[in-house]
C-alpha cells in the first residue's frame, strides 16, 4: 500500500509540473491584456519553476549559426559583471544552418564548423571544427540549439533532425542541461529570401515561432528551458526604437539588439537581471530612455517568454526623424554638438573595400579597378589610421543607411570572412579601445539599409547621411 500511494503521489506531483506532451511554461505565460499587438494563444500554465542559484563557473556551448553569434557577443561581459568568476563560451557556427545541416554534420562528425570561443572576454575562431570535438572539450553545463531563422515557425523543419541532434549531444554530454534558443522575427521590410513563408510578415513570423516553440520544443522535457530571444526582440519593437532592431532585416544591431539578446540569455541561464546589471556595450550611445528600454524588454522577455509586453518608453513623436541633421542625432544622444569638430570627408561614390578579400585587401573596388557588380550598391570613405580618429570620437548615419566599417590590423593583411566587420546602423557610436579592438586601420562603406543599387542621387545621399565628428 505504501509502494502504490507513493507511486499515485509521483504521478500527481508529475501533472502538477505540468510534465508530458503540453510542455512547461511558467505563470508568466498568461497573456498580457496591456498590448494591442496581435497575440499567440497561451498553451497551458504550470507553477513558477523555482531559480537556479547563480554559479561562478559556468560554461555554455551553442549549436548555431549567426542567430546564436548575435545572441551572445556581449554574454561573456555581461556574466562577468553579474559576478560569474570563470566563463567558457563557445559556438559551433555555420552560416544559416538548419537543423537538418546539423543533424547531419553531426551524425556524421563533420568538419564543417567555425568555432567560436570566448573564455576572457574575447572571441576567437578555429576553422574546420567537427561537432564533437566541442562536446567533448569540456563538461558543458549548458547547450543551447536553435532552428535556422527561415525555418524557425515551420514545424515540419524540425523533425526528424532535432531528435537525432539531441541523441549525440546526451550520448555525448549527459550532464548538460540543454536549452533552446527562441529567434525572432525579421524587421517589417526585410528582403530575406525566406521572409515570404510567413507572407513577409513580421507578425505571423513572430507568432509561427512561438507556436512551432511550444509544439516542437516544449514537448520533450529534455529542453529545460527556452532563451526567449524572439520575444525580447518584438517587445523592444514597441519601444522607441521601433522596428530598426536589426542591421540588414535580419541580423540584430549593434548597440540594442545584441544588447537585449545578451541581457536575455543571461536571464535565462544565470538568473541575471536585465534591470540591476550594469555592463553594457561602451562603444555605443544610449539615452537615458534608450538603455532603459532595452533593459525593460528582455526583462518583460523573462517574465512572458511567449506574449508581446507594450514598452514603457514609446516612441517619441518628437523624435528625430529619419532626415534628422547630424546635430540633432548628437544631441538625442546625448552629447552636445559644440563640443566635436565635422571631419571633411572624401567621398567615393559607387565603390567600396573589402578586408577579408586576399587580391584587394586595402584597394578599393569601383569602377576604374573592377567589375563587380554591387559598385553601385555603396559610397565609401578614405582609410583612416588610430591617429585619425581618436577616442571620443562620434561616427554618425542617419535612419535609412547603414555603413560597413571595415578593419585592417595591417593593410597588406587580409582578414578572414568570418572576422569581417558587419553592418552598423546605430545613429551615434563612440569611439574608443574597444571599437578599435586589434585593428590599426579602417574605413568605412556606406549603403540603404536594406542595401540595394544607388542612382546618382541616392548615392550623393548615402554620403550626406554619413559623418565623423572629432572631439575638440
């Protein structure tokens, strides 16, 4: 009798946590009445799972693509200052991966990936890696996966390729606690090839995601919880950065969306807290409200990984708009335009550099010196050296263009593709030490964000939107 009151008390306790085919979610789940954005239904509730203790060694290791280098470039700086003592990052990349890729790759051992590892603060990258040569390195306490962001909210791209990569990786690491990456959405007039399977629609992608999150991943408790990096991103949306959360249409900006991503992997795995950690990324400006809001949604995100939380910092309708002069774009963030000097720029319309290319390295492509046929996609800017442009320096762009700046430890050096510096779209950057990293020289390719082919006009734009102003 005490054998089986025992046995209907586990199986009590088993649906009280909610355990089976429905999958965890926690109490915040419910959905939030306070937004007008369009809403996924809420799957069934579970009691509030109780918080880990935060370790000071932890180890993370992610199974991805570049969602999952934008989730966590600025992870390791955030653990440390929430007081992790020794952190290991790393990540098995391949660009765009699906789990199928991975699936493959890893039944089969493949060298196929780009590692990426960070244990002081920095990142480095080993070519041709094979899957279990990383699961092997170490005891990871925790591995994340995700789906390629085109196949996020499709549930017939899940199976049966995530079991099989869920098989290795326990074989492989069975104490790792595994995690899912949730992804988002792509930005309302992204050109991303796969943005048509959700009728290039920001919403229905972001509700898919959700959706295919709950039927694919909640469903096998060996996923002990989700990264809602998906949801931290749609919340900021609400805020007033609005929709320009991201460089291209897809991959996060610089300054908020690898900032709110790195604040929600971080709450999720460490219990951090978006609103009590201080670290955030010194090369970029933020507004009192800026920093806050991106603060807020990964919070929110925390709270409610699945329903859209409204911003408590709208956007303004004073705001600048998007032919804001470049005064008015200093001020907003923060710093008083008397203060810096405009640098006279030589602009070259209809050409561009490319480090990571061996023939060119510092030539630049245009028209006299080569055939390419995105020439007309950019405007570009001299090289500068260190010297040139010195800490406390301002890089502005107005909304509407982006700019590549590109980077060169040594000009007859070229870089790998993988070391290449993206795309920025942050109206104001600051330099200093850490924007020039370990390069020595850069230069700086101006685009429409999304990029497409210039006129003339648009060209002579491209280079008006863009500015250095040099502290005096």
């Amino acid at each position: 009798m005490v054998k089986k009151a025992l046995f209907i008390l586990g199986i009590a306790a088993l649906m009280v946590l909610g355990c089976g085919k429905q999958g965890p979610e926690t109490p915040q789940n419910k959905p939030d009445t306070t937004t007008d954005q369009p809403q996924t239904p809420p799957g069934p509730e579970d009691p509030e799972v109780p918080q880990e203790p935060q370790k000071d060694v932890i180890s993370i290791l992610a199974i991805g693509n570049s969602f999952s280098v934008d989730g966590m470039q600025y992870l390791w700086d955030i653990l440390k200052a929430d007081g992790a003592k020794e952190i290991v990052l790393g990540n098995l990349y391949i660009g765009g991966c699906t789990l199928a890729t991975h699936s493959g790759n890893f039944t089969s051992n493949s060298a196929s990936y780009t590692y990426y590892k960070n244990t002081s603060g920095s990142w480095s990258t080993t070519a041709s890696y094979k899957p279990l040569d990383a699961l092997k390195e170490r005891e990871w306490d925790y591995i994340t996966m995700q789906q390629a962001s085109g196949s996020s909210g499709v549930e017939t791209s899940y199976e049966p390729y995530i079991d099989n990569i869920i098989s290795v990786v326990t074989a492989n690491c069975p104490d790792a606690t595994l995690l899912w990456h949730m992804t988002w959405a792509y930005q309302g007039n992204s050109t991303h090839s796969s943005f048509p399977t959700y009728g290039s629609d920001q919403m229905t992608m972001y509700n898919s995601i959700v959706s295919t999150v709950r039927s694919k991943v909640l469903t096998r408790e060996v996923f002990k919880k989700v990264i809602p990096s998906g949801t931290a991103v749609q919340n900021l949306r609400t805020s007033l950065y609005g929709d320009n959360i991201t460089r291209d249409g897809h991959h996060l900006s610089y300054d908020a969306g690898r900032f709110v991503t790195a604040l929600t992997w971080a709450g999720t795995i460490r219990g951090t807290d978006p609103m009590k950690v201080s670290w955030k990324p010194s090369q970029y400006a933020y507004s009192e409200q800026q920093e806050a809001a991106i603060r807020e949604a990964a919070a929110n995100a925390l709270k409610k990984p699945y329903q859209i939380t409204e911003s408590s910092y709208p956007p303004d309708p004073n705001a600048p708009q998007a032919d804001a002069d470049h005064e008015t774009l200093i001020t907003a963030a923060g710093f008083n335009p008397a203060d810096y000097t405009k640098l006279e720029i030589p602009f070259t319309k209809f050409g561009y550099y490319n480090s990571s290319n061996s023939t060119f390295i510092s030539k630049m492509y245009n028209h006299q010196t080569s055939t390419a046929s995105n020439l007309n996609d950019f405007c570009t800017t001299p090289i500068y050296e260190k010297k040139d442009l010195p800490d406390g320096t301002l890089i502005v762009i107005r909304k509407g263009f982006q700019y590549r700046p590109e980077g060169w430890v040594s000009l007859d050096k070229a870089n790998s593709s993988s070391n290449r510096p993206g795309n920025v779209s942050a109206n104001v950057v600051k330099v200093d030490a850490s924007w020039w990293g370990s390069w020595n020289y850069r230069a700086f390719n101006i685009s429409l964000d999304p990029r497409k082919t210039m006129t003339e006009q648009q060209a002579a734009e491209a280079c008006e939107a863009f500015g250095i102003y040099l502290p005096k």
